[in-house]
C-alpha cells in the first residue's frame, strides 16, 4: 500500500522475468496505477473488511493462450526487501 511516490522508489530497482516452457515472455511495466481493493476481516494487510485505494506497480506478464497439455512458468522478481521466486506447473484440457 502507498502513494506514487513510493511506486517510484520501489520500481527503481525491479528486475524480474517470466519464462514458459523454457522461452521468455515479455514483460510490462506498471509505473503506478490507482487501485480499489476491498479488504476481509482478519486479513493480515489492514485486519479490517473495509474498502481503501492505494497505488500498485509492477512488472507484469500476459501469457498467450496455452496449447492442451503440460506446460511449466517460472517467475522470478525482486525490488527492494521484496522477491517472489515462483514455478508453476500447468495442466491444460482440450477444449
């Protein structure tokens, strides 16, 4: 949660990459966009179920529609204190 300014400072040392089934995917940047989020009771951000805007920012990837059959996507991000280190392994049906 934050202001513009703060996304500033937070996307000045992001780096991060998105690869899916062993190519890269492209990513986008989110410079700080205003967001609305309702929040639950208990939830460990605001402990509250109230509704409060905020700034989000990142680096984002959207992945093109997945062929049927098993299909593997790691994420790997990190700004400031912050990282997510993610692998996903996918399923995909026939339609």
């Amino acid at each position: 949660m934050g202001e513009p300014t703060d996304c500033a400072i937070f996307m000045n040392s992001a780096n991060g990459s998105a690869v899916l089934d062993g190519e890269e995917v492209d990513s986008e940047t989110s410079l700080g966009e205003s967001i609305s989020v309702q929040g639950v009771a208990l939830n460990p951000v605001t402990g509250t179920d109230g509704r409060f805007t905020t700034t989000g920012c990142g680096l984002w990837v959207q992945l093109p529609p997945l062929k049927p059959g098993n299909h593997t996507l790691t994420i790997r991000g990190r700004a400031r204190d912050f990282a997510v280190d993610v692998d996903y392994s996918l399923t995909v049906g026939a339609a």
